[in-house]
C-alpha cells in the first residue's frame, strides 16, 4: 500500500513510514482505532486486526516496544496528531525494540523539523514572488507615467497594473472637482477591475470619500459598514489620498481581496501608498506640462499676431487658417487631439514671413520676379526658425509644405500627391481658400460661392481631391465668423476684384 498524500507533501509520519521501508523493514501507519492507513503486506496478511488495536492503544502514552508470535518484537510510537507508526523488528530483544521506537522517534522530529523549514521556504518564496510581482508593477506603473499620452488612459492602465499585481478585485483613482486638478482628471473615478458591489454605488462612494479628505494622511483601512464604500462591497478597503502641492485632489482605493484571508496586510498598504504618491507626482507633472503648453501656446500667438500685423490685410489669417485646417484634420477623421496639433500647425504656417520685408508684404500691386522670390523663401526660413523647437517638431511639415502643389507645380521643393504630407495639403488647401475669402489691399475677397468653385476646379491641380472633397462637406461657421471680425476691421481695398 502507497503511503496516503496530503496535498502534494508526505506528513511527517508518513515520510518517516517511507524511509523505513526503504530500509527494508515491515512499517505501518494506523490510525488511533487501530484501522491501516499505510502498512506493507506483512502487516496486512500476518497480523490480526484486534492486535493492531491493542498496539495502538498502549502506544497512546509512550513509546512501545512489544514481543509478538515468539520470535518478532514490534516498535511503536504515536505522532503528535494520533497517528502510530509501527515496525516489525523480526529478531532481537525487547531492548533492541525499544532503540527502534527512539530511532523512529528520531526520525520522527526530523521530520517534523524538515516540514517546518519547508514550510517557511515556501512561505518566504511566496512572500518574494509577491514582493517582485509588486517591484514590477512599481517600474512597470512609471514607465507608464512617463509619456504624455491621454491622462484618463494612462491612469487606467495604472489603476489595472496595480490591480494585477494585488489580490483585490478593483483598483480605483477618484479626483475632485477641483480647480486643482487638471481638467482631464477633474471629478474623474477611473475603475480597474470588477466589484462584487453594484458599479455605480461603488463610484458614487469613492466620489463622496473622495470630497470627505481634507488633509494627507496614512492609508487607511475601511471597513464594510453601511454608508461606505466597503459597505458598498462587503469587504475592507484600502484608500489613501492622492496630494498635488500637499492638498489632497483625490484617492487610490483597493477592495474586494480575493485571497484566502479577506483581511488587508501591511504590504499592501505600503503598495498602496507607494501607488498613490506616483499618481501624486505624475498629476504634477501633467499639470506642469499643461502650464508650460499654455506659456508656449502664448508666447506662439504673440509671434503669429506679429508676423500678421506686418500687413492689416493678413491680420487674423493665421487663426483662420489655424480654424480652417482643424476642420478638414476632423473631417479626415484625426483625432480631437491629433486636430489640435493641426491647429498649431496652421498657426504657424506662415512664421517664415517674419524674414520678408513688410513692404513686400504690404506692396498692392503685382509683385515683381526679385519680390516674388522673397515671398517664395518663407516657407523654409519658417522651417528654418521651428526646427530647434520640440514642441513644434511635428508641424513642421506643414510650414515647410503648405506652397507645394499636388500636380509638383509648387514650391519650395516641387513635391507632388502623397510625397506632400497630408499636413501639409491640409493647411496648403486652408491657406488657398483663406486667401480667397479675406480683402487684399488690391481687391475684395472673393464671395463664398466663387471661392468654392475655385477649389473645385483646382482640385486634383493644386488640392489633394479627397482632401477637396471632405473640405466640401464642412460647415464653416465658426471660420465666417472670423472672417466677418476682419472684414469688419479693414480699410476698403483699393481695387476691386
Ligand atoms: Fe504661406
């Protein structure tokens, strides 16, 4: 007979049983009762039951060492949880059995001692394997944190990296409407995860705990009672607020433990705490990054309202032409924030005109081949001016292309159909149809109707034709009132057109 498992590891009782049959001798593994639970053939076809029963009955209070059928004398000893191990010393004495009952005894310790250590290894590994699983979301959750991506994203591959790496079933990051917290974040609850409680129960907790915290604190344990967001759920929760400048702006909360003991442990605290304070510092960052993109977008329409008021005719032209291409980047199917960026884009198309002389510029008759080549140069002086600027690095195209044509008939390069980036055909196609609309010194703009046929017939020529097409489609309400502020500003031409 196999010795019986526990699990997956011997008892110590049973280990020690394989050991002596390993030696060759007759063991047995019985129960207090007397019944086998592991015993070689010897045992089972040699010994009469009821003896057995009497061998575990005077081995309930010490070690035993018994003759029997004349020649054998048996060993026992009882373990600490009832069970008794048995050996047949074929041949000896009564004192050579009683040496067997303390070796095994012995052996016994021994492996109770073994089992101890084993068990603490296993329990230190665990502990390691937890604590590396949480090193590694830690790194994992910065890196994360380091892009300048979508903040409501970012936060919710946090909030599920967190949540993977603990044994709770949600994760959660909860903002106040705040002035400050940045306005993405702003009265956010971002869920990794699922809750045993109803989902919008949970949030609306977490958004009135979240307006409870005043101060910074320790993380702290909630437990279920009703009116909590533990209650909401049944279990404790973890939450430790989330500070900006040492004001609290939200809270990282953890609940629902899945593991065997559903009490919250040290560790996961710290894990906690540690999360929270990252989230701290990456609100920082995206706040400061948000400042400094405000400073420049400032710093940026001083530059382009300089560059327009070298001529009042072009004044507002590069926010028009800003409006206009965000308009055909949407209609494209750009994203809102790819749109912004073409936006800039068409801010600052025209930088480059910064190096023309304004009486170039502001010249209301046709210029000559000298003048024209001067205008011609601005694109590359603009891209000449932009390129250091990291901010700017991805609307260069446009400054650098928005002249080019789509049959290469352009400037400054000759490039042709999609070897123009779309970039550059969109705010090139922007910049045509402004320049048709708005009053030159020279002449009136030209009416809605005129313009629109114009881009119509230069489509394939000058325009990008699936750009022509979207652009056909726009509803230009907000571009007609910008167009109708300068109308309003400026001085009648001189020559109609
Ligand atoms: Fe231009």
């Amino acid at each position: 007979m196999s010795p019986a498992l526990r699990g997956n590891r011997l008892s110590a009782v049973e280990t020690v049983y394989s050991r002596l049959v390993g030696l060759g001798l007759d063991a047995a593994v019985a129960g207090a009762d007397g019944q086998l639970t592991s015993a070689t053939p010897w045992w089972e076809q040699s010994v009469p039951r009821d003896h057995i029963a009497e061998l575990c009955a005077s081995a309930v209070s010490d070690d035993v060492a018994r003759q029997f059928g004349g020649a054998h004398f048996v060993a026992g000893i009882r373990s600490g949880d009832g069970q008794v191990l048995l050996v047949r010393a074929a041949a000896g004495t009564s004192e050579a059995a009683f040496q067997l009952a303390q070796t095994m005894r012995r052996m016994l310790s021994d492996a109770y001692s073994q089992l101890e250590t084993g068990g603490m290894v296993r329990e230190f590994s665990t502990k390691l394997a937890a604590a590396y699983d949480e090193t590694n979301a830690v790194f994992r959750i910065m890196r994360m944190m380091t892009s300048h991506g979508d903040a409501v994203e970012q936060l919710s591959l946090v909030c599920n990296a967190v949540q993977q790496a603990m044994s709770f079933g949600w994760v959660a990051a909860a903002f106040k409407t705040d002035a400050g917290v940045i306005a993405q974040l702003s009265g956010n609850v971002i869920v990794a995860g699922n809750s045993r409680g109803d989902g919008e129960t949970l949030r609306a907790a977490l958004v009135q705990l979240t307006g409870q915290l005043k101060i910074d604190g320790w993380t702290q344990v909630q437990l279920p009672t009703p009116g909590t967001v533990a209650g909401v759920t049944g279990g404790e929760v973890i939450f430790d607020p989330i500070t900006h400048d040492g004001r609290v702006i939200g809270l990282l909360a953890a609940g629902d433990k899945a593991s065997r003991d559903p009490r919250v442990v040290s560790s996961e605290l710290q894990f906690i705490d540690a999360c929270s304070d990252f989230i701290g510092v990456f609100h920082e960052n995206l706040a400061r990054f948000h400042e400094q993109k405000m400073m420049s977008m400032g710093v940026l329409k001083s530059l382009v309202a300089a560059i327009d008021a070298k001529d009042p005719y072009t004044r507002g032209h590069s926010e028009r032409v800003a409006v206009l291409s965000r308009l055909i980047a949407i209609g494209t199917g750009f994203t809102e924030e790819q749109a912004e960026r073409v936006h800039v884009a068409g801010l600052v198309h025209d930088v480059g005109k910064i190096g023309v002389p304004d009486w170039v510029l502001r010249k209301p008759s046709k210029l000559d081949d000298a003048e024209f080549a001067m205008i011609r140069r601005h694109p590359e002086t603009g891209h000449r001016i932009l390129k250091d600027v990291p901010l700017l690095a991805d609307v260069l195209p446009a400054v650098l292309e928005h002249h080019e044509r789509f049959d290469g008939k352009g400037y400054p390069c000759g490039i042709s159909g999609e070897n123009i980036s779309l970039l550059g055909r969109i705010v090139g196609l922007a910049d045509s149809f402004d320049a048709m609309c708005s009053s030159r010194a020279y002449r009136v703009g030209l009416s809605r109707e005129n313009a629109v046929q114009e881009i119509r017939r230069c489509s394939g020529a000058q325009y990008d034709p699936r750009l022509v097409e979207i652009f056909l489609k726009l509803d230009l309400a907000e571009y007609d009132v910008l167009l109708l502020r300068q109308d309003a500003q400026l001085p009648a031409p001189k020559m109609a057109a």
